[in-house]
C-alpha cells in the first residue's frame, strides 16, 4: 500500500492520473469526501446541521465551493469539517484497501492528518517550490494570493511531511520527467510487493 500526498495544486492529481494510466488502483480521498457530501450519504445531514442551509445550492446539494471558501477563512470551521469528514473518509478508505489485491495507491493531501499513513508501507510526496504552487493554485481556483496562502498554509508543510515520507517526487519539471520519476518508483514499489507476498 502506499500513501501518495503533497500540498494543493502540486500536481498530486497529475500523478495519480499516470497511475491509473499504468493499471494501478488509486483510491482518491478528495473524490470519497465529495460522494459522502452528497445530498442522502452519511455527512450530508451534519453538514447541514453543522453549517446551515445556507450553503446549499437550488438542486438541495452542498455548495462546496462556497463551504470552502468559507471553511478556509475560517479556521474553527475548517475544523469542524474536517471532524465530519475525515473519519468516515478513513473509514470508506480502510474498507476499499481490505477488497483490494494488487498494489493500491491511496490519494489523499491529509494524509497523516486522517490518520491513513498507518495502512501504507511506503509515502510518496509531490512537491513544487513554493511560489509556483502559489502561481499554480490562484490559476487553476481563480483565487488572490492572499487566499492562495491561506489554503498552502491549512495544509502541513513540505518541511513538515519530511517525518514521513519516503520518497519524494519532485514536479517542476516537464511532464516526461514527472511521468519517468513516478515510473522508477512505481517498479520500485511493485519489487517491494511481489517480495512482500513470497514471504506471506
């Protein structure tokens, strides 16, 4: 199993994707949190309760964009979110690992902060220096650099996933580069695998 984090709009998804591309499962916990946010699944309700109907859309669905910016301006409700949401993310994640087989990669940027680094034999981080993940970031979310900042800055920094990576993946290079580092690891990882199951 192994854990696959980074800060926001460092190309963690990007990663993930030449994964998926090479046959590998990967277990998205942004995507598992926005399905329980579902108007009927398990977090809805207590979000509503939470947070009010204020930030429903017409449809009766949770507005995530407005609950971010909101949560992310607010750090007490960042808290009380992710109270909501990261156990039966870790919950929904514990169950997927038990019906996998293979070698299964999950994707998740709170990593450590769910508590899923404890299902993983090995971490992998993606990073890129921090003024192109501001740049990055206020691109791809149409955000001010002073919000940008405050989402770098909700997350743990690069400094601070050191304790608990074991490799990292550096992504401010070209695409090809990005895709040859994921590869060297991928076989590294698939060795350690197939080792791991003779000894079962």
């Amino acid at each position: 199993m192994i854990g696959l984090t980074g800060g926001i709009a460092s190309g963690k998804s990007t990663v993930s994707e030449i994964l998926c591309a090479k046959g590998i499962r990967v277990l998205d916990a942004d995507a598992i949190g926005h399905e329980l946010m579902k108007s009927g699944r398990t977090a809805y309700e207590e979000i509503c309760d939470t947070f009010g109907k204020g930030f429903l859309m017409e449809n009766g669905e949770i507005d995530r964009k407005k609950l971010g910016a909101y949560v992310f301006s607010e750090p007490s409700a960042l808290k009380k979110l992710n109270a909501i949401l990261h156990p039966r993310i870790a919950s929904q994640i514990a169950r997927d690992v038990r019906q996998t087989k293979g070698l299964c990669v999950i994707d998740a940027a709170l990593l450590t902060e769910v508590g899923l680094d404890a299902l993983c034999d090995a971490v992998w981080a993606v990073r890129v220096p921090r003024e192109l993940q501001v740049k990055r970031l206020m691109e791809r979310n149409h955000l001010s650099r002073k919000d940008a900042l405050r989402r770098m800055e909700s997350q743990l920094s690069d400094a601070e996933r050191e304790k608990f990576v074991t490799d990292w993946i550096d992504n401010s290079g070209t695409a090809q580069q990005l895709e040859k580092q994921v590869g060297e690891l991928l076989k590294k990882a698939v060795k350690a695998w197939e080792e791991s199951r003779k000894l079962r």
